[in-house]
C-alpha cells in the first residue's frame, strides 16, 4: 500500500462536513487551532491538492491526506 491510499473510511454522518472539522472528527489533529494552522501552511491535501481553506466542503469519496496518512470521507 502506498501513502495514497486511504487507510480508513470516515463516516460523518451526513452528506457534508468542513475540512477544519474534519481533521477533528477523524482524528488526524486534536484541535480546531491546531487544524487551522496545519491548513494555512500547506499540511493539509484533499484529493492529492494542497487545500489552504479550512471552510472546504467535503463530500462522499472525498481523500484527505495529512502527515502520510489518508482517510476518505464516507457518509
């Protein structure tokens, strides 16, 4: 298995959720302030392009990646 594939599917519970509160939700940060700044630098990827909005809607199939580990959204 390589970096970009997904480890884990996530399951939000709903058609969409932000990209901030995802990182939360999933597990890959532990804070809004620590996802937020993770975003702003670069850290953060969704489907393999670096994503620097915090507010980015995720929907189904969704890959977010963050320090080498990536998780598609699932409702």
């Amino acid at each position: 298995m390589t970096s970009s594939d997904p480890t884990d599917d996530i399951s939000i519970g709903g058609a969409s959720i932000r990209l901030g509160q995802f990182l939360k939700f999933a597990g890959l940060l532990d804070s809004g302030g620590n996802a937020k700044e993770a975003i702003i630098d670069g850290y953060v990827r969704v489907n393999g392009d670096e994503e620097r909005r915090r507010g980015r809607q995720l929907i189904d199939g969704d890959l977010v990646t963050f320090e080498g580990r990536t998780v598609r959204v699932r409702p």
